[in-house]
C-alpha cells in the first residue's frame, strides 16, 4: 500500500469533468455532486493513508454510494414475518389492490372531493363514505376522521366538553405508543369519572356515577388485555338503557372494527358495529385499518344529531381525511359488498384466515435455499409458531403458523442485523437465541428468494 501524498488528490474540478463525475452529475445534480466531492477529498487531505483511494474512480464510487443512499426514502418496503399481521410500528393493514388503483386514479388530478357534480357546486368531503357506512353499520349518519383516537378525542370533545364522562375502571386502556384513554379525555376537555373496580363493574355502578354534571356514557374495547377469573363488564344493551333513561347518550369505542362476523372466515367472534348500535350504542367509534383492513382512518357512526353535533366542531377540520385516503377507504368498504370474495380480495383477512397446510408448504419451499445462503454460519429448521392479528385486535387469539427458524453459532442479533440489511429489508422476531421468521405474511416469495444471494456475501 503505497501512501498518499497531497499532491496525488486530484482536484474537485477534474473529478467533476471526469466521465464517472459527468454521470454522477446528470444522475443527482452538479450541485450535490459537488458538495459530496469537495467532503470526499477534504476527507482524503485529512487521513492521506492509501494512495488507491486517491483514483478519481474511487472518489466517485464513494461518492455515488453515498449520493444513493442519501436519496433513498427512509420510509421503505418490508417483509413482516414477525408474525403479528397488523403490526402498528410496520403500517398496519396492507391495502388490496382496488385500493391501490383507487389511490392511483386520483393522486394526481383534480377531484370532485368536495364539489356536487349534479348541481355544480360546493358538496361534502363525506358524502363519499356516509352512504357506505351508514350501509354496513346500520347507523344513521356517519363520518370519518384522520384515526380512532382522532374520532374519541371529536367525539368527546364535541359531546362532552366541561363535563363528565363515566367509564368502567375495567376499560381505561392503553393502547401503546401514546394513546391512553384517560389522557385522550383531558385533553378533549372532559372530566372522566371512574365506576366499578378494576375487574368488576354493575349497572348500579353506572347508575350512581350519573349526575347532573354527566354528558355522556362511554364504553371501551379492551383491544390488548382481557379481565379474566371473578369478573363483570355491563353489555351494550343494558348499558345504553340505563344511559337513555337518564337522558345521556352512550358511545362504544369499539377499537379494531369488524364488520362483519369473522367467524364466517375462522377466526374468533368479535362484535361488529352494526351490532353495538342495534344494541343501543347512540355513537360507535373504531379504526380503518385494524381489522376493517383499510388505510388508517377512524370512523364514527351513529345517530344523525349526534354526527351533525360533531361535523360542526371546529376540530373535525383539523382531523378530517385527504382525497388519498377517502379514496382508498371507500375502495376497500365496497369489497365488503360481497362477503364471498371478502378474503380473496382484502389482505388483512386473507393473512389472518391463511390455512396452516399452506404455510408449512412455503416452509418446506424456502428451507433449501435459506440453508444454502446460511451455510455454514446457522441452521434452519421449520418450527411450528403462532401468530397474532396484532393492534390490539383478537387480543386473546393465536393463529398456529409456521416459521423458519434460524439458530446461528453465536450473535444472533447480527444476523438479524444483516436481514435487515437486504434491499427490501426482513424484520422476524428473535427468540431463544434464534431468528424466527413468521411465514403467514410472506406472499412474495419470489422477492423473498431473489435478495438471498446478498445474504450470503
Ligand atoms: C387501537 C385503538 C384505539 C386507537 O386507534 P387508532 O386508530 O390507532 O388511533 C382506540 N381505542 C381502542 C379500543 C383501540 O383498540
């Protein structure tokens, strides 16, 4: 290695007539392609150790690794296979196809988003969604804003400001991240009251807890965590009679959102919407993209003076949805139309209802060709798994799956590292000194396959 010496750096300007530096310039622009050089060789002059970094050829390697990497958005595809289907940290629910087309087709040109074709003039934003939602939940009226917490803090604030609302100990969740129901509350301006005990709460609970200064009754999913053993909860109906004999209505945050009977597909029963308002619930509340399978968005239906009390909030502009998403939710809210081909069609329900047999035959697909990319540093094997719905969605529910499971020598979180690593980057879960990688949610197995050879270099 010979070393370098000042006068062996070329200068920034024959770098940038050079031919690689001529292409790096039509490719990013002379202006970044300048800056990077300039730092390039101030960096030489600074180190002066290997004469071979000093090429010309070099310098504009380095640099065009470092101008792509710095135009490459750090919001990127990934391969799930950690097993959680709706995994909030990876976007939740993917969007089906029609969805996507839908998205396409109005990205880039004007909309009728709010304007009346008919009559040409000024319409509703959610005239595009209400005839959909108020169709699959039973509502009279409904809107939609920009996620669930987003509708409970509209709806509490809009119903309920300077007063008091009266929630079960049992059902003041958190849901992670920031939302915690009780923090959502001040900040919407109520004053939550707390009934019953942690595990237990009556109606007469509820029915003590109600005063003067009490504008509304309110029920929680409790999506992640379930009260099990000597415990009580006050259903929908029974609650929403007690509320309307005093003259309060009750709002039901029903979390994930299913609307329809998942058991159709497998999966474990979940009340829908359009079951907790025929049971009495004057507001429901829940999101797009738990189990509806939509783009984030929260939705809230109910009675038509209730949602008109809401649309006039002065907030709702502050958390309505954008033509992108309006586009995209009522996409995915038409597939429901035909429950038949609901789970061909939506990939949050065909993830979670995809059979076993299926999965353990992707395992035995894979497991040759990610032994022969590990050869030599871990063994894989084919284990049994579960997975989860994830979001706080059938919370309880395990869905037996199949993974490959990678078990290096040593440094597991290397590995985990180095499939991190790849172009479209592979998040498993790490496990007992080993890397376990979900299957469920691999459908792209040729893409899968095509980036191993990297993982072997
Ligand atoms: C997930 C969840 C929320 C928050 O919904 P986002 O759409 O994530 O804002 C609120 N309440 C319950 C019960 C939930 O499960």
């Amino acid at each position: 290695m010979a070393k370098l010496i000042r006068r062996n750096i070329p200068s920034v300007d024959r770098i940038l007539r050079s031919a690689p530096g001529a292409a790096l310039a039509a490719a990013h622009g002379r202006g970044a392609v300048l800056a990077a050089v300039r730092d390039d060789v101030d960096r030489l002059r600074a180190s002066l150790q290997d004469r071979g970094d000093a090429s010309v050829e070099r310098i504009a390697a380095r640099v065009a690794a470092e101008l792509e990497s710095a135009a490459q958005a750090s919001l990127r595809p990934v391969f799930n296979l950690t097993g959680t289907i709706l995994h909030t940290n990876l976007g939740r629910a993917l969007l089906p196809r029609e969805a996507v087309e839908a998205i396409g087709a109005v990205a880039a040109q004007a909309v009728s988003l709010e304007y009346n074709l008919e009559a040409g003039r000024r319409g509703e934003r959610d005239r595009h969604l209400e005839g959909l939602l108020v169709g699959l939940t039973g509502a009279e009226r409904a809107t939609v804003v920009n996620n669930n917490a987003a509708a409970l803090l509209l709806a509490l604030n809009t119903l309920a400001l300077r007063r008091e609302v009266v929630v079960s100990r049992g059902e003041l969740v958190e849901i992670g991240g920031e939302f915690r129901l009780p923090e959502i509350m001040r900040r919407a301006g109520c004053k939550l009251v707390e009934v019953g005990t942690t595990n237990r709460t009556h109606a007469r609970d509820y029915a003590e807890a109600i005063g003067p200064r009490t504008a509304l009754v309110m029920k929680v999913h409790p999506s992640n965590y379930r009260i099990v053993g000597f415990a009580k909860a006050v259903d929908e109906k029974p609650l929403a009679a007690l509320a309307h004999q005093r003259g309060l209505p009750l709002l039901s945050d029903l979390g994930s959102g299913a609307l329809l009977d998942l058991r159709r597909w497998g999966l474990p029963r979940e009340r829908t919407a359009a079951e907790a308002i025929a049971a009495g619930a004057d507001l429901v509340t829940f999101s797009g993209d738990k189990l509806l399978g939509g783009p984030q968005a929260g939705i809230i239906a109910g009675r038509a003076e209730l949602v008109a009390r809401i649309n006039r909030n002065a907030l709702k502009r502050a958390l309505r949805l954008d033509k992108l998403r309006i586009a995209a939710l009522g996409a995915v809210l038409r597939l429901y139309a035909d429950p038949d081909r609901l789970a061909a069609r939506l990939p949050a329900l065909r993830l979670m209802s995809r059979p076993l047999a299926e999965i353990e035959q992707l395992a035995r697909r894979l497991l040759p060709a990610v032994s022969r990319a590990l050869a030599g540093r871990a063994a894989v094997t084919i284990e049994g798994c579960e997975s989860e719905a994830g979001s706080g969605s059938l919370p309880e529910e395990r869905i037996a799956s199949a993974a490959l499971e990678i078990r290096p020598g040593a440094g597991v979180e290397k590995l985990a590292r180095a499939w991190r690593a790849l172009p479209v980057p592979v998040i498993g879960r790490i496990h007992d000194g080993a890397l376990v990688l979900d299957l469920r949610c691999l459908e792209d197995d040729a893409g899968f396959l095509a980036q191993l050879d990297r993982l072997s270099a």
